[in-house]
C-alpha cells in the first residue's frame, strides 16, 4: 500500500484509515498536479500513478465529505497544511557545495530568482484558494436556494392539497 508522498509524513492507507484520514491521488489535470507537486516542495520528485497525499494536508474546507461512502477533494484544491519539516533537506557534497557556491557568486541574481519564484507559486495558491473560497460560498448559497425552492413546492403542493381536501368534504356534505 502506499505511503503519503509528504515529505516526513509517514501515515499509510492500512493504517490510518481507521483514525478518518482519507488519501487522495495526484490529480491528472496538469496544471493542477503541477500545483500539488510544487506545493509537497520535494525536490526533483515525480509522482507515480499510485502516490497519495493524507488528507491532514488539507484544510478542512478542501474536503467534501457530502457523501456517505466516500470523501473527495473539492475540485481546484491544493494541499497547504505542512509540517515545518516538510521542506526536504538537499543531500550536498563538498565539491557540489563549492560549485553551487562559484555559481552564486557568478550570478547573484540565481537566489532572488528562486525565492521569486517561491513567492509567485505561494501567491498562485493564495489566490487559487480565495478562488475556492467564494465557489465554497457560492455553492452552499446555491444549495440554501436549492432546499428553499423545495420547501415552497412542498408548500404549493401542500396548499393545493389542503383546497382539494377542502371541496372533497364540501361535496361530501352536499352529497348527504
């Protein structure tokens, strides 16, 4: 069985299952996987058909948990709740370290490149959650104008039935 592919969480489908936590596979859409794999922030790492993020890496309004059988990630939800060792560590050597070193002071530029980035791929998040956050609120005030719609067609078909209770006792009475 799989493991989360969050760096350092070590929470298995056998086992944890038990406890509500839920695992979720990659999502196929690239632009979305793109974002699911920049936001693990694993470096050089490729998911497989079978990787799985634990749903504790998730707010609680990414999770749709209107079915019984099953719970789903809600559509355009990007994993955001790591731990503070989430980043993994970058395996260097001495010679690789001194390259790095040289190619830093070629280009100074290279760092704020990358922490540039960092900010844009955090920023794309922010905004991609905000976006979800008025579909979530869009959606459950489309549900709330769902169940009202029912309850006034219940209440027509209830008045409906009451006026033809009504006339069936009035022609009862006249019929005696």
């Amino acid at each position: 069985m799989p493991v989360c592919s969050a760096f350092g969480c070590q929470r298995r489908p056998e086992r944890d299952r038990k406890d509500g936590i839920t695992f979720h596979k990659f999502p196929r859409c690239p632009g979305l996987r793109k974002k699911w794999i920049a936001a693990t922030r694993r470096e050089n790492f490729t998911p497989s058909k079978f990787a799985v993020l634990c749903s504790c890496h998730f707010l609680e309004k990414d999770m749709d948990r209107t079915s019984l059988s099953c719970v789903r990630v809600r559509e355009g939800a990007i994993p955001s709740v790591f731990s503070a060792l989430h980043l993994q560590p970058k395996p260097r050597s001495n010679r690789k370290h001194r390259k790095d070193r040289s190619e830093t002071q070629k280009n100074p530029n290279r760092l704020e490149d990358s922490e540039s980035e960092r900010l844009d791929i955090k920023s794309e998040i922010d905004s991609e959650s905000e976006r979800l956050d008025i579909k979530s609120e869009i959606d459950s005030e489309s549900e709330r104008l769902d169940i009202k719609s029912e309850i006034d067609s219940e209440s027509e078909r209830l008045d409906i039935k009451s006026e033809i209770d009504s006339e069936s006792e009035r022609l009862d009475m006249n019929f005696f």
